[in-house]
C-alpha cells in the first residue's frame, strides 16, 4: 500500500514537472484524440433530448475512466510493488505521463500572456485572434480592458479546471481518477453549453461537471486566499461574492482571485453569440489592467504548485494512515489466535 502512494507521489511531480517544461504539443495529445472520438459519439447519438446526452457522457467518460482502470492494473499488478522494481517504475511512469496529459497550466499561461503582450503592444487584432484559445466569448465584441478582464477571469477558472481538479481526482482515484476528470471537464467545454443543440443534450455532461469541480474550486479558492497578495481581500471577496456567479465553481475562484489581486471581475459579457449580465465579484475595487494578466498568471502557476503539495501529502497520509490500520487489525487479530490457544490450553489442563 506504501508502494502505491509513493508511486502515486513520484509520477504526480514527474508530471506536474513534465507540463512545466513540455506544454501541451500542438498536434497529437491525447486529449484532443479523446475529443475526436467523443465527437464521432456525439454524431451518432445526437438527439434534442437529455437521455440521449446522459448516455453519450456516460459512455465517453465512464469508457476513458475504465480504459484507463484496466491500463493501471496491467501496469501494476500489485499494490505491494516495490516502487524500486519494474512494474513499480512503470506505475511511476504512467502516472506521470497521465498527469502531465491531463494538466494544462502552462498553456494557459503561455495563451494568457500571448493575449497580454498583444495587448501591451497595442495590438488589438492579434489580442482577439488569440482570445478563444483561452475562452469562448466573442473577442470582436470587446475593447482591450475588457479582454484583459476575460484573461485573467480565465486564468482564474482554469486553474482550477486545467490544474487543481485534475490533482484533487488523482489524489481520489490514481490514474482513473485522473482520466476521468478531464473526460468530464472535455465533454463540458465541448456540449455543456446552452445553445439550441446542446441545452437538452449537453445537460448531463454540464452538471456532471460540476459535481467533479467542486472539490478542486474549494481548494483553489483556498489556496488563492493563502497564495494570494491580498489575503484579506481574498477572504473578504471569496465570502461575499463567491456564489453570486451563475457558475457554481467559477464564483468561489474568480471572486478570490479578484480579491487577491485587488481587481474587479464579472459584469456584462458576450458568450456564445448571447449577452450575459453576470454579478460583479469584488465590486469596490479597480478594473483589470494588462498588468494584471502576468500577476493572475503568477498567482496561478503558485496556486498549482500548492495543490501539488497539497494533494500528494493528502495522498500519503491517508495511505499511512490505512496501513496503520491494517496493522493493527492484524497485530488484534494475532492476539486473539494467540489468546485463543492459551485458553484450549488451558482447559486440556
């Protein structure tokens, strides 16, 4: 059991470290040919009705999370496996190599400065052909603060989303937990929207996750409040606005991130080709500037490296914790067979 959760451990930072110096590739991730075939899945199931949604995010995530099941016991094999031995390195490699596939925090920094530097150059064009790689608002309906605004509210959702949700799963479920994380939060990016052919069939894969963000947007704000500037201002902000958002999720993160960073987020967007009038969260303080990408993308990038912390250590002291247990159900287990004897012993007397 030791073995399993110090492999855990070591994969988890050889792929946290992997994202850091390797970024997603630009062709041939795994989570792009996840979305190809969930697509191809969509195009035979597509109906203007829930069920039909329910099952194709059912089938397409539950489908990843058992591949990836089936892959990790295979590599394994044991749970006993010295971390040393071979099958105890190739657990090792391939959570690392899953972790590194699921995280996205440096090409969120990397899209979010692409935008900032594009910004600071005054150059409005490229800033808004490189928007929607970040989010999918409509960059021609918004002037430079407004998409330095959008960067760094998705700076702030994503970093729950690319980084500290897919580490709290990791932590839960290994490999599978993992898998089926980023599964879920595809499939939301790619149907949970409320347009007329995906109100109705994207339903299940938008609430899906949310029940899989939660964990990871608690942490995240927490974490924001602690790694946070303003750590005040991110307790005050988080409190009072953090479920003012439409998004169950978004609103604690991008309210603490708005208050750690003394800025003001929300209001009124253009999504999707509709208008949104969204709360104000931290509403006292100053409008986003450019700045204000590169300190979201710092205070992101510390937030990240915190859940890592966080999360492995959670990890490995509940796996000691489990083994301290079994020790000692065996330790009373040998004490009654022991007891036991002593007492037939006694009565052959």
């Amino acid at each position: 059991m030791r073995g399993e959760h110090a492999a855990y451990a070591c994969g988890a930072a050889l792929g946290f470290l992997g994202d850091l110096i390797a970024a997603d590739p630009r062709r041939g991730h795994p989570v792009a040919a996840f979305g190809r075939a969930a697509g191809a899945v969509e195009r035979r199931l597509w109906r203007d009705h829930r069920g039909y949604g329910a099952a194709h995010a059912v089938l397409c995530a539950g489908g990843a999370a058992a591949g990836a099941a089936l892959l990790e016991r295979a590599v394994r094999g044991s749970a006993s496996a010295s971390l040393l031995s071979l099958r105890g390195g190739a657990g090792v490699a391939l959570t690392a190599a899953t972790v590194w596939a699921v995280l996205g925090g440096t090409s969120l920094g990397r899209e979010a400065r692409a935008v900032g530097g594009a910004l600071s150059a005054g150059d409005l064009d490229v800033a808004r052909e490189r928007l929607p790689h970040l989010c999918g608002r409509d960059p021609q309906a918004l002037d430079g603060p407004q998409m330095a605004r959008a960067v760094v509210e998705s700076v702030a959702e994503n970093t729950s989303d690319a980084v500290v949700g897919a580490l709290v799963w990791g932590a839960l479920g290994g490999v599978p937990g993992l898998v089926a994380f980023r599964a879920v939060n595809t499939l939301d990016a790619m149907v949970g929207h409320k347009s007329p052919r995906y109100r109705r069939f994207g339903w299940a894969a938008a609430r899906l996750d949310d029940l899989a963000g939660w964990p990871g947007s608690r942490l995240t704000a927490a974490l924001t409040v602690l790694a946070g500037p303003d750590r005040r201002g991110a307790l005050r902000a988080r409190r009072a606005d953090g479920g003012a958002h439409p998004s169950p999720n978004a609103g604690p993160v991008e309210a603490s991130f708005a208050g750690a960073l003394g800025v003001r987020l929300g209001g009124t967007l253009a999504y999707g080709g509709r208008v949104e009038h969204r709360p104000v969260l931290n509403g006292g303080a100053r409008p986003v500037a450019v700045d204000d990408i590169e300190r979201a993308v710092r205070l992101s990038r510390r937030v990240s490296v915190l859940a890592l912390a966080t999360t492995v250590a959670a990890r490995l002291a509940a796996g000691a914790a489990r083994a301290a247990v079994a020790r000692g159900a065996v330790a009373r287990g040998a004490g009654a067979r022991v007891a036991g004897g002593r007492g037939r012993e006694a009565a052959a007397v």
